[in-house]
C-alpha cells in the first residue's frame, strides 16, 4: 500500500508540473518593489534597521574577530585566525540584510559600513578566486579537503550576500567576489569532474540566485551537480563516519531525487530542499518534484511542531522519530524556521499550491518571528513550547547564525506577499503595501491595506493604467476552513467555520476555488477595490494520539498566531493550569513591552473552582524576563 500512495504522489507531482508546463512560470514578486506600511511588519523592519543590525555588526566587527580575519587574510603575514571554521558566513548573511534593509530605508552611514566590509572581503580574495579565511589562514594547502568544514556553505552565503547587495545598491564589487568565487568552484569540481558532497548544504540554492542575477547557466548547472552528488557514497569526514549520525544527518543517504523522508540536520535540509526546489523550476525536472513533495509530507505530517518549527533534537540539531515532538526539550532552531519558509516559498512556486503558504505563514509568524526579540537586540536559537523559566533570550552566540538569518528574513519579507506570472496575480500574505505589477499587457497598482494578523479583513485597491483581464487569485488559509495545517498532524477541537466573504467594490461575488485560492477572473479597471473578510476566532488544537507530548493536552489558535501562557501575565503554578471543557475565549487588546497584542482571555470553571487565565501570542514570550510558559495546556478530561 505504502509504494502504491508513493507512485500515486508521485504520478500527481508529474501532472501537477506537466499542467504547469503551458502557462508561464510562477515567480514571487520582490520586496525591492513593495513598500512595506503595514502595522504589524512595518515597526519590525524598523526594528532590524535600528537595533538588530547595529546589534550584529558591534558583534561581528569589535566582539568578535569576524572581520578582522579578512584583514588578516589580505595582509597575509601568517596571523592567527579568530572564532570557527565557519564564521565567515555570518558576515555574509550580515550584509545581506543590511542590503535588504538599505532598500526599506536608505541610511548612508550603514551603506559606508558595508562597502568598507566588501572593500575588506576583495582584498582577501586569492588570485584564483578562491576565498574563505579559516583556510587562507591556517594553510591553504588543506583547502577543499574536508567536506564538513563549511567551505562551500561560507561561499553560498557569500553569493547570496553579493547578489543581495548589487540588487539593491546597484554595486558589483561584492558581486564579482562572488562570481571569481563560484567560477573556482566550478572548475575545481564540475568541470573537472570531482566528487564533493557539501557537508552544509547552501550552496545549491545560492547557485540558483547567482544563475538568475548573471544569466550564467553554468551556475545552475553546478547548482544540479551538486544536487546530484549527494546518496552515491561521495561523502567523508566526521558526520559521515559517526555512527549516530552517519550520511543521513547531511542528506546523504540516498540521492535527492530518489528521498522519501526527513533526516538529520533541520537547518541543513531546507537549504538543500529549498535548492532543489529551485533547480526544478530552472530546469523543469519532475524528478526533484516527486522527492520533495514526499519529504515535504513527511515533515509537515509527522514532524513538525504547531509553531511551524521543526527540528525537535539537540542532539543533531534536527529530525529524530516521527511524532517524536518535546515541548520543553524542544531545538526548533531558528535557522530552520527561516529556512522553511525558504522552501514552502518555493514549493509554492513550483505547485501552485496554497497548501505550502499556510506552512510557510505558520513558521514565520511564529517559529521564526519568535527569534527576534521585541526590542530586535536579542534572539533565540532555539524555540521550546514549554519552559520551567530556564529559558531566555541572548545577545549573542557563539554560533551566530541565528541573529543575521531572522533579520535578513523579517528585513525581506515583502518577498513572501505576492506570485505573479503573466497573465495572472497571487496574493499569498496578508501585509499592507504598495506595488505596482506588469500583468496582462499594462502596469496595474495594488495597494494592500489590512490589521492582520489582529483582524482578517484585508482591502485590495486596484489601478490599472488601462482596463485589463486578469486573474486574481486570493489565498484561503487553512484556518479559515478549520484544517490548520495539511495532513491532520493537528485538527482543530470544533468543525470548520464558514464565513469568509469576499465583495468586489461593495458587492458580493461568486467565485471559484482553486488549489486553496479565490479565483477572480475578470476585467479590471480603475478603482477597483476587494474586501477579503477572514473570520478569526479563536480555537482550540489537538495533536494526533502518536504526539505523546500532548496527550489530553490542546493549544491555542487564532488566525495564523499560536497562543502561549506566562509567567509574566498569570504567576506561578502554570503547570497545574487546566483548560475546562466548556471554556469560554475573550479576545483582549494586551501589551508585551511596546508591543500591542490581542491576546486571548480563558475563563471558565472546574470542580475545584473558576479558572482564569491571559494567553499570549507565542512570538511574544521571553521579553519580560525568564519564566514559565506553556503552549500545550492541560485539558479537563
């Protein structure tokens, strides 16, 4: 039966991209063409540009030797290099949400930062192209000769960084670094046919970018060689050969195309995944379809937490057995929240399917936003559901991916609003903004205005300089419909409401449903505004009976925001908190910090007497200091 459910996946995985075949590729619609005003991300942005990059870069540049190592490796008089093997790429990862942020709000200073970084990074470059500073400092005789030791996952993030940076800046320099770097590469493995299985998967999807920002298809194509390296015994060094671990903890296993389920390392998968997804765009290969929609069920069905986390083990900062989700013992790193929204994006642009926003806007608005403090200088690798109060946020780390990979994602997530092709338009998040599209023969403005994720009434002004037929295609979250997520991992207590309406300038209309989307066909003209109304109340989740984690346990809901209980707001004794069965929820206009919340007020009674008490939204705990929180609460039996 199991091999007849996978040949059914993947014979639907093959039509789904054959039907795609005839119209034009989807593409997502970039943040440097959205001016973000929305209430909710808007302060959050400003936050990045104020407090978390000035954060960063004082750790980087004074705190750390993370730029002076490429002052050291330019004047080349044998200097010590400072911190881990694989620090360079958080300086990466650094400029590229300073780029990103340069375009939501242009600050000369911070641009002076930059370029003075890039000038520091092309003077440590050697001669071939070749450039990562652990190896020019500690012997250049041992590069390339240790698959785990992040060497192409440094240059990933590097062309990343220089891509970022001249889309937004218009500067090639740091561009030309990282294509003298990617041309070594190419020459030093594809073109002369030698095996390497990059021991941290970035490259692939940083290869893809590169292809699509030069035109240079022999990036895509070393994007694939990569891919294609990976499951035929290539693999050697420390991971590889731990026992416990072993190739599948870098996806190793088994080539890409033939994988069936999640394993190993979180952060490391989704870039591999979000890699792919990408090459079977550019390359119109099913194959890497097929293996992804596989794995992509096994993650969401199986291992993934209501937060829209995943990765529940320590121990290899990832996946273990399925079902196997502790609460407080929770990894749930950062990293890999970002790095699922990366690839839900993605997913989405290969299928078409509403399905892979829901995730990707459960991870962000949880998972992944909860990284980030309230004040934007402190973060947290990793993101339990349950704390004893031993729990808190930190300035930095001594791994310090975290910081730099959730300010480039909040700085940039007008990437994540809209898809778009030729003839017709996605709305896939509900954030207000300002954009303009080229859509069926003429340019047509959209302004977005909403309060989501408080309220779900989301307006829609249209302004085509002519009138024009086209698609729109609004999202209809799982939520609304009461399937929180796809595969039943979590159900919501009560049944699906309805009420979702949908007026196009001030009348009702009929429409058709579509792969999770409201399809408005139409003629468009000047003026034309839609009202998306959502309803958004508050309901309780259960897990599946094999998430012994939650057992008689529910959590809280509303919208896309998963609601947690604190310390802060309800003393001590959360533990013994218990949710009565006929509970009632009160929508409550709250504070954490500077940040307005609605937060939710359960009140009801026990035989022991009423029970009372102030849920929050997740993404908000641990900003008022170390203590108890709760998502998963007992439930009356």
């Amino acid at each position: 039966m199991k091999i007849r459910l996978l040949l059914l996946v993947c014979l639907m995985s093959s039509q789904a991209l054959s039907a795609r075949q005839g119209q034009s590729p989807l593409q997502s619609h970039s943040f440097s063409q959205i001016q973000i005003t929305d209430s909710f991300w808007k302060p959050k942005l400003e936050k990045v540009a104020q407090k978390s990059l000035p954060a960063a870069i004082y750790q980087t540049e004074v705190k750390t030797g993370r730029i002076r190592n490429f002052e050291k490796a330019a004047r080349k008089l044998g200097e010590a290099h400072e911190g881990i093997y694989y620090d360079d790429s958080d300086v990466y990862k650094l400029l590229e949400a300073m780029a990103y942020s340069l375009q939501n709000f242009p600050d000369a200073e911070l641009e002076r930062k930059a370029d003075e970084w890039i000038a520091k990074i092309a003077a440590a470059q050697e001669a071939d192209g070749y450039l990562n500073t652990y190896y020019t400092l500690t012997g250049l005789q041992n590069r390339w000769t240790d698959m785990e030791k992040h060497e192409a996952y440094c240059a990933g993030h590097l062309m990343e960084a220089g891509v970022a940076y001249y889309q937004a800046t218009g500067k090639r320099q740091l561009l030309e670094v990282a294509t003298r770097m990617a041309d070594h590469i190419d020459g030093q493995f594809r073109q002369a046919n030698q095996p390497w299985v990059t021991g941290h998967e970035e490259i692939e999807l940083a290869l893809v970018k590169l292809y699509k920002t030069t035109g240079e298809r022999r990036y895509l194509d070393l994007a694939d060689w990569f891919l294609d390296q990976r499951g035929r015994g290539f693999g050697k060094g420390a991971i590889w050969d731990k026992a416990e671990w072993g190739p599948d903890y870098a996806q190793d296993g088994v080539p890409v195309k033939q994988q069936k389920e999640i394993t190993g390392h979180a952060v490391r998968a989704m870039y591999l995944y979000t890699g792919a997804a990408d090459v079977a765009v550019s390359k119109n290969d099913p194959g890497y379809m097929n293996a992804m929609k596989t794995v992509w069920e096994d993650v969401v069905y199986r291992n993934m937490y209501v937060t829209g986390g995943i990765g529940s083990s320590g121990s290899n900062e990832g996946f273990s057995l399925d079902y196997d989700l502790p609460n407080e013992h929770a990894y749930a790193e950062t990293c890999a929240s970002v790095g699922m929204v990366f690839w839900n994006q993605r997913m989405n642009l290969l299928e078409g399917q509403a399905q892979y926003i829901d995730v990707l806007e459960r991870s962000l608005y949880n998972a992944a936003l909860d990284g980030l403090s309230l004040t934007g200088d402190h973060f947290f690798y990793g993101n339990p559901l349950a704390s004893s109060g031993q729990h808190a946020r930190k300035e930095w780390f001594g791994t310090a991916c975290c910081p730099s990979n959730i300010s480039r994602l909040v700085a940039s997530v007008g990437d994540y609003i809209y898809v778009k092709n030729e003839s017709a338009l996605w709305v896939n998040l509900f954030i207000g903004n300002r954009t303009e599209f080229d859509v069926a023969g003429t340019k047509v403005a959209v302004e977005m205005e909403t309060e989501f994720p408080w309220d779900g009434k989301v307006s829609l002004s249209l302004d085509p300089q002519k009138a024009a037929r086209f698609a729109l295609n609004l999202r209809i979250p799982g939520w609304v419909g009461g399937e929180p997520v796809p595969g039943e991992l979590y159900r919501f207590l009560d049944e699906g409401t309805d009420g979702l309406t949908l007026l196009v300038n001030g009348e009702k209309v009929d429409f058709q449903t579509k792969n999770g989307y409201a399809v408005l066909d139409r003629e468009w003209k000047k003026g034309d505004r839609i009202t998306y109304a959502m309803p958004m109340e508050v309901r309780e989740l259960r897990s599946r009976p094999e998430v012994l984690a939650n057992t008689d346990r529910v959590a809280i809901q509303r919208g896309p925001l998963v609601y947690c209980v604190e310390g802060a707001d309800n003393g001590p004794g959360l533990s013994e908190l218990i949710v009565p069965e006929n509970v009632s929820f009160e929508v409550v206009d709250a504070r954490v910090l500077d940040e307005a919340v609605r937060a939710v007020r359960l009140t009801g009674s026990l035989d022991s007497g009423p029970v009372s008490a102030l849920a929050i939204p997740y993404y908000t705990w641990a900003n008022r200091g170390a203590n108890d929180m709760y998502v998963w609460l007992r439930k009356e039996k």
